[in-house]
C-alpha cells in the first residue's frame, strides 16, 4: 500500500471540500488517545499511520479509510454510525489502481460496526473480533482477512476469496483468506465464497464440522428424511439440504461448514440433531475444523 509516509508530521483539520462535514487526519500518530475537536465526530483518515493508537469507547458518525495503515490500535467498545475501511474516492483512483488499507494487530472487541459497513479494498492482519456487532455486513468483495480471531456471534456476512473488481483496479485476482481462527464463532447466515475452508479453523461438534463431498452427503441423507411423518419437516429438510449442496457445488468445490441450523432452521431442534448426525456420519473422508 502506497501513499503513508512515516516522517510526515500528523495533522487533523477540516476537510476542504465545503460540502464534507468531516475533518481530514494525515501523518503519523503513535502511542496515545485519539481525540476529535467538540462537535466533530467524522474523520476521514487519508494517508495517515496510526499505531498503538486508542479509539476505545468513541462514538463517529462517519469515520473513512483511505490509503492508510492501522497498527496495534484498540477499537474496543466503539460505535460507527457510518463506516468505510478501505475506500476509494474519486480524487484518489480513476479506474486505475485502487488502493488498499491495513489494519494489523487491531482489537476489535465488542465494537459496534454500521450495518452495511463498506469494508472496500482493506486487509485486516492478525486483527481480533471480539463479540463485536459484525451483522448485515455484505460489502465485503474486496476485503481480505489473514490470521485473524473471530469470537461471538456473526451474522450475515459474505467472506469473499475472489473480489468482484478485477486485477487491473486491485493488482491482485484474489482476496487473501487465510490461517482465520473461528473456534469461537457462532455461525449465523455466514458464506465462505471461493475460499480454502482448510486454510482456517473451525468450531467443531457438536454443532459444526467442515465436510467434502456435500452433494453426495445430500443423497446419502436424503431417504432418511423421507422416513419422517409430517411433509412440513420433510420439506423443510429437502429445502435446506438441496441449497446447502447448491452453495457448497458454486463457491467452494463441493466443501463446506455446516451446522445444525443447515439442516434446517424451522425443524423441531431433535430432527435437525438427527439429521446433522447422519450428515456428518455418512461415508466420506472429512476433515477436522
């Protein structure tokens, strides 16, 4: 990533552009308390680098990244209204290069992400998510995600191995997905596009287990479903295994994380054990989360 220079002075000020209500923060910040003038509580960070900084337990309204690092800073507690991780505004890129946005070591614990976060084009690095409020988070085709720590619940949320804009706008054909930690996730409405499922570390049983050869685990389940007596489960079986075996053909060849809950979210939770039992059960080599 270009465009952060070390020796430059930082410096926060309001933006120029009349129409941005937002102040601009440039340069090196390192070792203390980042602090907003009385009544701001937007800033858009343009080519600054700021390490072991302490935003804890601040409130923005609008809070921008762009073409700027984040090392070893605590974002534990804090609350975006508005928030963008990795953009790209018109004045830095004109469908040339899109310039990418790090965060490394950061501590993201119990922080209250914007529903909709744009992530854009960033890279999170040994980062923790701590039971932080990571829902509804679909704007994630760019963002890429190495060594990091995922624990609480995440819900909603699309992981992305091959990002939408192409090599000449990023410089690269994937998204680095790799070494994540999410033993102490819960799972919620989460997908795992084009990414290695074994480059990462899973929760496992009871109630999840990496699997291959999905489809065919979805046929050699299948007339136990139909043994059951109510057409409402059956159906509702049928539903959620023939999608589950659709996503894991599409995004990930054949392989996928599955839960109770895909089994079927409206099944009596005993029918939704038996048949996950007898998912993972079925003859087939798998792999440990």
């Amino acid at each position: 990533m270009g465009g952060v220079s070390a020796s430059e002075r930082f410096s926060l000020r309001p933006s120029p552009e009349e129409w941005r209500h937002a102040w601009v923060a440039r340069g090196e910040l390192r070792d203390q308390r980042f602090e907003l003038p009385a009544g701001v509580s937007s800033v858009i960070f343009d080519r600054a680098r700021l390490v072991n900084v302490d935003f804890s337990d601040m409130r923005f309204a609008d809070f921008i990244v762009e073409r700027s690092e984040f090392d070893g800073c605590d974002f534990s507690g804090a609350a975006f209204d508005n928030l963008t991780m990795g953009a790209g505004l018109r004045r830095t890129w004109r469908g040339d290069r899109w310039p990418q946005s790090v965060f490394r070591d950061c501590v993201f614990r119990r922080t209250r992400f914007a529903p909709l976060t744009s992530f854009g084009n960033v890279r999170f690095e040994r980062c923790v998510f701590d039971r932080s409020r990571l829902r509804q988070q679909t704007f994630t085709t760019e963002a890429e995600f190495v060594g990091c720590v995922f624990s609480g619940r995440l819900r909603e949320i699309n992981f992305w191995g091959r990002p939408m804009k192409d090599q000449a706008v990023l410089g690269r054909e994937r998204n680095a997905f790799t070494g994540n930690d999410f033993t102490a996730a819960e799972l919620d409405y989460v997908a795992f596009k084009h990414i290695d499922l074994h480059a990462q570390r899973w929760p496992g049983p009871p109630g999840y287990a990496l699997l291959d050869r999905v489809t065919a685990r979805v046929r050699a389940v299948l007339p136990l479903v139909e043994t059951w007596p109510d057409e409402k489960h059956r159906k509702e079986a049928r539903f959620s295994l023939e999608f589950l075996a659709g996503n894991a053909v599409e995004h990930n060849d054949d392989h996928a994380v599955v839960s109770t809950l895909d089994m079927g979210r409206r099944l009596p939770p005993a029918l939704r054990e038996e048949l996950f039992e007898a998912f993972r059960g079925t003859s087939s080599s798998t792999s440990p989360g």
